[in-house]
C-alpha cells in the first residue's frame, strides 16, 4: 500500500488487516496524533485524509485515526499535526490557536488543530461566501472534546482561522500528482486487507469469507478492535466498491450506494429534507459522518441508530446481494428481525438503499433525543411522515428507534390513524393508545418511563404540528 | 460564540502565551505515551472483579501466564513491600486480597510485549467468588453504619429550637452525583529500572512525591532509590492526584522483576471503570428564616458515596462541610458530614473537592426561601450574605473582606439582572408557549489553603548559569492550569529580566523533594512563593556582590529589562552574572514557602483552616422546552475574583473552562451505577462532557479588579478550582424556570445532573403542584 503522508511518500508493507490509522501514525514516530478515547468519541485523533473524488476532485476530510483502518489510506494523502506547518511558519489554525490562548493542557489540541484546519482547507476549496463563522466552527468541532479551556478560545480561534486570506492548502504538488495519478484498479491488496473495487471482485471474497469482515467506515467495527480487542485476521473494505459509492437521483427514486458516508447524504438531503439534515448533524461527529455509511447504520443491525426508522416512514428499500449475485430487494422495515440480528444471509450485503422521492416530499418530522445535543446516541428517535389532504389522513407511518429491540413502525396506531379526520381529541387518543403498544426499557441513557413520555410527545408534536401548530424544538430558537 | 470577552486592561502586560502553546499546536509537545519505546519494553493490563463485593475463592492464572506474549504475571503476594497504596489513611491494596470491594478491583496483573496481548492474556483468568452483600448508596450506608471514617460536625448554638422557634421554615433533600473527570490523558505510568536497584519512573501525576513514597514501598526501597518526573498532564482535575500511584507502583514491580522498561497505561473504560471520581452526595437540609428570608438557623447532613476505601475523602467531606455555606450566614447552625463506605471504586479528589456538594445544598436552600416567601432568589442571597456581625463562618473563621456585596452588586448591574428578571416573568406568563425561561445569579465563595495543614508547603530550586540563562523547578506540576507559564512570569519578574531567559522544566522528586500535590488551587500560590523566594536570594548574593565589586551602595544598583544599572553605568545581566562567577559567587538557590496564619482544630472547630478567600459571581439564563425538558444555557455573565491577576489570560481559560466543567457536572454529565454496582457510564458513548455547541453563545466573562489583600503572590488569587462552583447558577437558573411552571410557588426538588430527563422529571412536579392548587 502506498500513500503520501504529511510531505513523504511511503509504502507500507506487511502490516496486520486491523492496524488501525493511530497505532500505524505512533508507530511510526508521529505521535503528535493521540490516543484519547480509541472509540472516536473525543477527536484527539483526528487527522486530515485527501483523497480524489469522483469527480476527479481532491477533498480533504477529517476522519477519527483511533478507529479508522490502516488499509483504508490506499492512494490518500494523510496530514498529521505535525505535516502541517509549512517550511517552519505555523499554519493558520495553529496560529491562531496560539494566539488565542486556545490549549491548556493540550492533549486534544492537535485533534482541533486538525479540525480547525480541515475548515480552512475547505474554505480554499470552495467558491462559496463562507456564511456564519461561528456557527461553521462550532460544526465543525463537533467531534473534539475539550476538558480544559471551556471552548470559547477554540471556536475564536477558529473564526479567525477562517478569516486569514493567507492560507494555503495542505495539497502539495507532489501530493497532487500521487492523489491524481495512483492506481486504484491495480492497487494490490496488503497481505489480509482487501480493497474490492466492483461488486464481481467483492462476491468472491464474500463468497469465501462470509460477510463478517465487511468494513466501510470502520466507525463502529473499528470498536471491536479497540475496545474488545478482537482481532480480525482479514478485512473487505467495500468502501472502494464503485457501485456501492454511487447516488443515483431521478424523479422518481433517490438512490444511495451502501459505502456512501454520511456527510455526503446530508448533501442529497440539503434541499430535500430540512429534518433528515438536522437529525444528520446531530448524528455522530463530523469525523464519524466523513466515514460511516448508511449501509454500516443498517447493517449493524442497533436498535438505536438513527436513519432505520427515517427510512422505514420513508418506504425505502434495500437492495441486498449474495456472493453469487443474486440480488432481492426488501423494505427498510422487513431488514430486521431481532436484536442485533438481520435479514442478511451469511453471504449477502446491503448494495444500495433506494428512497421514494415521493415519500421525501410529504409532511415528515424526525425528532431525536438524546443527553447531550451533538454526537451522540439517541434515547428515543421518532419518525413521522404524513399525507393526506386537509381534512383526513391519507396515510402515516410512524416510527421509532431506541423503544425496542430493532427499529420498529407503529402500525397499531397509523392504523387508528389512517383515513381520519385529524382533531385533538384524536391525537390524545392516539398517544394514549402508543403508550398501549410500546414497552421501552431503562439504560444509562433515559428510563423506561421518560422514554415513553418522550415517544408520546413527539407523536403529539408531529401530528399537531401537521394540523398547522408551530412546536419548535430548544435547538431551533437559536 | 460570545458577544464580548474582557478583561482588565490594566493587567494586559502579564498576558503570555502557555509555555508550551506552539508545542501543542505543533504535536511536539511530549506526554507519557509519546516516550519512544524500547524494543524490550512490557505494557501491563489488570483482571478486574466482576463482583462488588466477593470473596475471592479461587483464582485460576494458568491460561493467563499461557498467553503468547506474557512476559510475567503478578497477585498480591508478589508485592516485594507493602501492598497497600492509600494516600493517606490505609485501605487501598494494590492488587486485591481475599475480598473484592468493587467491580472493576485490580485481581492481578499482567505485563506483555504488548497492551493488546496483555489485555486478551486477562481476559483468560478463571475466577471463583462468593457473592457477599454489596453496599451501592449513601442511603443503605447510613442505614447499616457503613463508614470509611468517622462522621464529624460543626455545630453552632441550639439549632433545633432555634429553627423550631423561626417564622418560616423549609427542608429539602437532594441526590446529587459525581463526575468522571475525562482528562484526555488517561492514567498512564512508565518505569525504567536503574542500575542502582531503583526505578526512574516516568509518571501523569499532580502528586510526584506520593507516587515516589507509594513506589518505594510497595518495592521495599529507601524513597532515594526512586525518581518520579512529571513534565505534563494531559488534564487532571483533582483524578491524577492519588490514582496515578497504582499504575506506577505495578509498572515499578514488573520493571524491577523483569529488569525491562514498563509502561502501564489504562486504555479509556478501564480507566472510567477503574479510578475514582467526584463522590455522589445525599444532601439533606432544614432552614429556619425571617420575613425577609435572613436565615435563623441551618442543620445540613452531607452524606458522600465514598466507595471501598478513604483515599482522600476525609478532606473532600471536610471541603463540603467547610463549604455548605457557600457564602451565607447561618447563625445557628449543625452541619454533618459522613463518609459512607460503598461497594464502589473509591471516590477522589475532582475540582472542588466536596465544596461544589456543600454548596449546592446552600443554593438549593435560597431557592427553596425565595420561594416560600415569594422573593426574588437573589433578595435572599443578597439578605445572608457574610457582612459586619454576620461574619463567623460555622468553622469559627472570621470572614474579614466581604467582597461578594460588591460582586453581585456589579455583576447584578451589568448583566441587567432586574430588567431581565421581569422580561423573563413577562416571557413565563406569555400564553400558550411551550418554552419557559430561567435565570439566576449566584454567587462563590472558596477558601484557599490545604485544609491538611502540612501540606501548605512549597519548595523551588533555581540556576542562574553564566550566559544569563536561568532554570527553575518547582513541586508543582503542569496539567494545563498554566502553573508554569505563571512561575517563569513570577521568576523574570523577581530578578528583572525577560521571560525569555527563563526555562521551567519537568517536575522531578530529585530536584524537588517532598511535594505537596498540585492540588487545592494552591499551585501558583505555593509554588510561586518558593520561586520567589531562590530568586531573591540570588538577585540579593548578585547585588551584594556588584556593591563590593563596583565599591558602591546597594541601592545604587536596580536589575530591570535584563540590565544591571550600577550607578550611572549600564551592564547586559549576563555580564554581571558571569562576572560574580568568575569572583566565586553562588549563583543557585532552594527556595522555600509555608502558608502563613493558618492553623484548625477540628475538635474545637476553632481557626483559620483558610488562608484567603477567592469570590466570584455567575448569572446564567436558560430557555427550557416544557414538553421534553430539553434546553439551553443562552447567556452567562461571570465576575470574579482572581486579585491582580499573574497573567489574565491564563485566569479566564481557567475561569470559562471552569465554568464549563462545572455545567457539565451539573447537566449532561450523568455517573450511573446498575443495581450491581457495575458502571454503566463508562465510555464516552453513554458519558457526556459538554461538547463547544452547549457552550453559551453569550458568555461575558470578566476579573474583578481588587488586589489580594493578604500576601500572596504578587497579590494574586487562585484560580484553579473556583470557577467551576460558578456553574451552580445554571443548576439554579432550570429550577427556576421549572418553578415558574408553577407560578414560583413551588421549587421542584431537583437532583444534579439537571439532564433533560431530570428537568423533564421537574416539570412535571410542578405541574402536579398547579393541578392540586387548582383542584
């Protein structure tokens, strides 16, 4: 595997499948990149991968190094913290973060620097007027804790970051040249980390190896290796497989391949879908979105991801394929059948996930809820899409993530629902017959009861906000 | 993010970067974990109970020490020394004996060639228990008289009768949880053994010295025999104070068996799950008070979660009782702390140190008055403020500066309170809104000094080499407060020269000896008096010297801006300094410090436990959405007291970062327990620290301009811990928007974290209280 880090190119040989990017960067001397959490829940890792679009575009994103797979930087430019000054001047964002007095004790430090300086490099790249700084950089450390400074030093550091004109891109020339002309199709796989590139090539290792060591983003897999210290003697990393990396948009059906990330479905959804973005923003970090995928959310099979039940009261289906190529379709709904537990046969993966525009366009309110507003997992997630005409339901699905074992629709009460006329009176007869159907458990992240009131609510607030009633949410007034 | 951040300006010139703000921006600054390895270097991991309470009936390690990679596997019986680590009082056995204390209690320990294989190697013991009856709660501890010491109170006249006797009366009790510290170093230990049968070891601790004595114990060697260096933390908080030893002292076994280099570092829910945290507190109080809300009398009983062992909870339940008054006088008085032994890992030191539990139970009380007597919460705090003839605290300290009347008067002003007060009470009478607002101003007042009085005492050591170059140590240790930034500051301005001539490096207990943690605020305090102190026994041998050497008075000669002016000459410091070397002067120097006027009795509760007081006042606003709990702190206004500050920048990173870990404990951050005693919020993902967007979008913070009027440091306040009480005013701010749902008549009893699910739980009590007044 070859790729460009910070200023050099280097051929990495002979490394384990599950090496992480961290453990590879420290091993390697740069230990300027830290170990916070190993669960890319603190951002102390963070570092900058470049790699060409496919629309022939270089992009830099910033991903967690703690549980992204060494394998994965094929053909990339990775920049540390410590490949970011350029011949001895510091770089904006480590200017900046200075100058304001932004570091104490400074262990996360090197992760915001990175974020920080993934803002300004998108700010190069991009043609568009910056808009709110404030609101840019908060965004844009959404995946970087900071125990010491209280934040304020980081976020003006930030601004004023993006407000250097004398930026200059990370991409070097010789960075460039690698990034644009590196092979991908002969890109030999290392050792036991294998990087399919078309869903034939991916059959035959599925076939072979079951479907157990699929890896996209690696965002919740990667856990297994730091946190239960499994080991993985071999990896498939789809995230390659052209065809599971493909949007496709018509008027009828939006098309979204299983190795696209979250970050870009938050761009499919920016005109169509006001709530999917916001529950999109509030998914994750930035550093998770860049690489987890909406085929990793299903796949993982948790009763308390977000997107299932978005999809569910969307009426998507999944296009599911084996290791002999054989592909079937099923609904987002029919995917689960138990904890933890899918519909995928040994040898089967989720190819795409295809979305009825039509379905997008109705009324629909997701709402989650969850301890902490950015990154992190929900207690209650509520999904609602309504249609009709103004004096009777036409139809409505609901459904919730985090109130059972899988993401489940609450047909009993769109039952109930279903060709009437919408009144008060019927919305508290509803909630009060969703309180009959669900049995939510306690956790560490809400009890049973409050998870229940939650559920009811946001049924309450989703059909009244249907009859015209405006009910914002604490995070919408600011 | 904020409208305006300010500070004096006429503290501006102290202003300094972190000393090691490009080398954290750049990567280069260096922790524990970024020691190249050498290539026979072992990693150590621990086995852990399963049970909280358990007798360990047999421990099968055969698989273990089977294990590819495992070099070498210790229990309790391979301890060469003593085997019990307490800081202070015993109880605190490094690795378990016959009975497991708490889930997660160190069984054994192994050290591999790798941290990987060591954690597979002890995840292949085979374990016998006997599940003994676990203690989980304050409460079933007070009910079975479960102590780790001692209960101890204050008592002032009758209270009983005098509160019996008062005109209003109210009680309340709260549940108030601990905190996960989360510095982003996680606990980590490197140790080299030496040739001399010792070990260097390479630590992430405030407490050098106590990592050095446990280290030398458990090994069964003279203290001389073992270095402890400490250059930085990557955060502490009060969690590297006594729980950084262990994993020096079973990284310092293994090196001394193995004669290889050891690095026990805990990878994060090991460390979640296996070193203390903040207590949880039972609180309990009952208030007697006048027409005007002026408290008559108080009985508080703090009751703290201590866990398995003492470690340093006498202090922390001394900290909270010295301190449940926040600023208020009680007259008579009965304030009880007990220290409840619990099936638990054994609660330590976090910022504050007990005081933020004493405290809330003081705010809790002025919030539950104003509204029996349908006040506002600040008339009443304002009415029970420490003033002339109410000025003995309930330990027999005389409050001698009454600074807070001050403070909140200014912040009061210039935050709008009284305008807001009643847009606030419009907004909350306002229709059919689903939103309500809070707001309040409360107010902190910490005492600073050690309460264990010994430890007041700092000590620094300081080289003047013959390029004019100076080099400094001193016993305390850099977690990011800044201390070394503030030390240099002090020691370029005790001699006259430039920061720059300056060099602070690591903390070394062969340097330093006999430290006192980097603890209680106390670090630049203590630290910067004994810098001062080498200081000026060298500027003073360099001026005597260039008296008799240029044959004139001693007041003929200033050292200012790194030159010597000696009569109407001018010479570059460096000149002067190595002139005195060549004429055979000494140009190094120990320097010393010990607090002075202190001094306690507990058993009179007569004294001075503190040296000083630091103050500071916060109002906070928030907006609360009544259908799910759900909301947001919009505006923080800060004031305080910092004396004149050693460097400002520094002071408000300490204050807003304060500030913020301070709402977090008070908020989203929820320490959770199974009935098991297994802990449930134990990552990151189910534990959650305030991330930059809960940060108040308006957050005005500014220093209150007043020297310290005792002797400190160039009349400089500490910093470290006080700010992070300042928080309470978010606390109070969702208790009071809460209360509005009911008119201000009724005052949930709300329990800390106020998480959505809390303030929800709120909500709904008050609105019960308006269905049964409407009934």
């Amino acid at each position: 595997m070859e790729f460009v880090l910070n200023k050099e190119r280097v051929q990495v040989l002979d490394i384990d499948a599950d090496t992480t990017v961290l453990n590879l960067l420290r091993q390697r001397g740069l230990v300027g990149t830290k170990e916070g959490c190993a669960s890319g829940d603190c951002g102390a890792c963070t570092v900058m991968v470049g790699a060409v679009t496919s629309d022939g575009q270089i992009e830099y994103k910033i991903v967690n190094a703690c549980i992204t797979l060494a394998g994965s930087l094929a053909g990339t430019h990775v920049v540390t913290v410590e490949g970011l000054q350029n011949g001895g001047e510091l770089h904006p964002a480590q200017r900046a973060m200075v100058e304001h007095h932004a570091s104490q004790c400074g262990y996360c430090t090197p992760g915001f620097v990175m974020s920080l300086a993934n803002l300004v490099e998108e700010q190069i790249e991009s043609d568009q007027p910056a808009g709110n700084l404030c609101e840019i950089v908060t965004r844009g450390i959404s995946g970087n804790l900071c125990r010491c400074t209280g934040y304020r030093p980081i976020v003006d550091a930030g601004i004023s970051a993006l407000n250097d004109t004398s930026s200059l891109s990370v991409c070097h020339d010789d960075a460039r040249d690698f990034l644009q002309t590196y092979d991908h199709e002969n890109d030999p796989a290392d050792g036991s980390y294998h990087r399919p590139r078309c869903l034939e090539d991916l059959d035959r290792f599925v076939g072979a190896h079951g479907n157990q060591c699929l890896v996209a983003g690696a965002t919740d897999f990667g856990l297994e290796i730091t946190q239960r210290w499994t080991r993985f003697p071999m990896i498939i990393d789809i995230s390659k497989v052209i065809e599971m990396r493909e949007i496709g948009i018509s008027d009828d059906e939006i098309s979204i391949g299983a190795s696209v990330s979250y970050s870009e479905v938050e761009q499919i959804f920016a005109e169509r879908s006001y709530p999917f973005v916001h529950i999109l923003h509030r998914l994750g970090s930035r550093q998770i979105r860049n690489t987890g995928t909406l085929g990793g959310n299903f796949a993982n099979a948790s009763p308390i991801a977000d997107t299932p039940p978005v999809f569910i009261v969307w009426e998507a289906t999944l296009e599911l394929r084996n290791s002999k190529g054989q592909t079937r379709e099923v609904s987002a709904e029919e995917f689960y059948v138990g904890y933890r537990e899918t519909i995928l046969a040994s040898d089967e993966y989720i190819v795409r996930i295809v979305i009825p525009v039509a379905c997008v366009d109705r009324f629909h309110r997701l709402y989650k809820h969850s301890k902490r507003i950015e990154d992190d997992i929900s207690s209650v997630m509520g999904a609602f899409s309504i249609w009709g005409d103004d004096q009777n339901i036409g139809g409505i699905r609901i459904s919730y993530g985090g109130m059972a074992a899988v993401p489940v629709r609450i047909r009993e009460v769109e039952a109930m629902l279903m060709g009437a006329a919408l009144n008060i009176e019927l919305v508290e007869e509803a909630c009060a017959r969703l309180r009959t159907v669900m049995t939510p458990m306690t956790d560490v992240r809400a009890s049973a009861g409050f998870r229940m009131d939650m559920a009811v609510e946001m049924l309450d607030r989703a059909l009244r906000e249907y009859m015209g009633e405006k009910l914002p949410r604490v995070d919408d007034l600011l | 993010m904020n409208d305006v951040t300010r500070w004096n300006t006429d503290n501006v010139e102290n202003i300094e970067a972190h000393e090691s703000a490009v080398k954290h921006v750049t990567g280069r600054a260096q922790y524990v974990d970024d020691i190249a390895e050498w290539p026979d270097q072992l990693h150590v991991a621990t086995g852990k109970s399963v049970h909280a309470h358990a007798r360990i009936l047999n421990l099968d390690l055969s698989a273990v020490r089977a294990c590819e990679d495992v070099i070498d596997v210790i229990t309790y019986d391979d301890i060469p020394g003593d085997g019990d680590v307490g800081t202070v009082y015993e109880g605190d056995p490094l690795l378990a004996t016959e009975v497991v204390e708490f889930v997660g209690q160190p069984l054994f320990a192994v050290a591999a060639t790798s941290l990987s294989a060591a954690k597979y190697a002890v995840e292949q013991a085979i374990v016998e228990y006997e599940v003994l009856e676990a203690v989980l709660t304050p409460q079933a501890a007070l009910d079975e008289s479960s102590f780790v010491l001692p209960e101890k109170s204050f008592v002032r006249g009758d209270v009983d009768a005098v509160i019996a006797g008062s005109p209003f009366r109210i009680k309340g009790e709260q549940y108030i949880r601990g905190q996960e510290h989360f510095y982003l170093e996680g606990q980590v230990s490197l140790c080299i053994p030496n040739e001399d049968d010792g070990v260097h070891v390479v630590s992430s601790s405030q407490h050098p010295t106590d990592v050095q004595k446990l280290v030398a114990k458990v090994l069964a060697l003279p203290i001389h025999q073992v270095q402890v260096e400490v250059r930085r933390m990557g955060g502490g908080f009060g969690g590297k104070e006594s729980q950084a030893a262990p994993l020096a002292c079973m990284a310092a076994i293994f090196a001394r068996r193995t004669n290889r280099p050891v690095k026990f570092r805990m990878p994060r829910q090991d460390d979640m799950i296996q070193t203390g945290k903040r207590h949880d507190f039972w609180n309990r109080y009952e208030a007697g008070f006048d027409n005007k809300g002026r408290i008559q009398g108080v009985t508080m009983d703090l009751a703290a979660l201590c866990g398995y062992s003492p470690d340093l909870s006498e202090g922390i339940v001394d900290r909270a009782m010295f301190h449940a008054d926040n600023s208020y006088y009680y007259d008579a008085t009965r304030i009880t702390g007990y220290r409840c032994k619990t099936h638990t890992v054994s609660n330590t030191a976090f910022r504050g140190f007990g005081a933020p539990k004493g405290m809330i139970a003081a705010e809790a009380m002025m919030d539950d008055i104003a509204v029996k007597l349908g006040l506002d919460p600040l008339d009443v705090r304002i009415a029970n403020l420490y003033q002339e003839g109410r000025a003995v605290t309930p330990y027999g300290q005389t409050i001698e500066q009454h600074m807070l009347p001050h403070i909140i008067s200014q912040l009061e002003r210039t935050c709008d309170y009284r305008q807001r007060r009643d847009e606030i009470a419009e907004f909350n009478k306002g229709g059919d809104s689903h939103f309500r607002k809070g707001l309040a101003l409360t107010p902190v007042k910490f005492g600073i000094s050690f309460t264990a009085k010994h430890l007041n005492q700092a000590s620094a050591l300081v080289h003047v080499y013959t390029d004019g170059s100076i080099h400094v140590n001193h016993g305390g240790t850099e977690m990011g407060q800044g201390l070394y930034t503030k030390v240099a500051q002090v020691a370029a301005r005790a001699m006259g020269v430039s920061l720059a001539r300056i060099q602070v490096s690591a903390t070394r207990t062969d340097k330093v000896p006999n430290t006192s943690p980097t603890a209680a605020s106390s670090g630049s305090d203590l630290n910067g008096m004994a810098v001062l102190d080498a200081m000026n026994q060298i500027r003073e041998r360099l001026i005597t010297f260039a008296a008799s050497h240029f044959d004139c008075a001693q007041e003929e000669i200033s050292i200012t801006d790194d030159k010597v002016r000696i009569k109407s000459e001018t010479y570059e410091f460096a000149e002067i300094v190595k002139l005195a070397y060549m004429n055979r002067v000494h140009l190094s120097a120990t320097g010393f410090y010990k607090t002075p006027k202190i001094s306690f009795d507990f058993d009179t509760t007569t004294g001075r436990p503190f040296f000083y007081f630091a103050n500071g006042a916060a109002t906070s606003e928030v907006i609360v959405d009544t259908r799910t709990g759900e909301y947001r702190v919009t505006r923080v206004d800060i004031l305080h007291d910092v004396g004149q500050s050693l460097n400002p920048a520094i002071d408000m990173g300490q204050i807003e970062g304060g500030f913020v870990q301070g709402m977090g404990w008070l908020t989203t951050e929820e320490l959770l327990w199974d009935g098991e005693g297994r802990l449930i919020s134990d990552s990151p993902a189910n534990y959650k620290i305030p991330t930059a967007y809960d940060v108040p979008r308006t957050f005005n913070v500014d220093l209150y301009d007043e020297a310290n009027r005792e002797e400190t440091i160039y009349r400089s306040k500490a910093v470290g811990e006080p700010p992070l009480m300042l928080a309470l005013s978010v606390w109070c701010a969702l208790r009071d928007a809460c209360a509005s749902i009911a008119d201000y008549r009724f005052s949930p009893p709300m329990n800390a974290p106020a998480t959505n699910e809390e303030v929800y739980r709120c909500i709904t009590l008050a609105k019960d209280f308006m269905e049964r007044v409407d009934d």
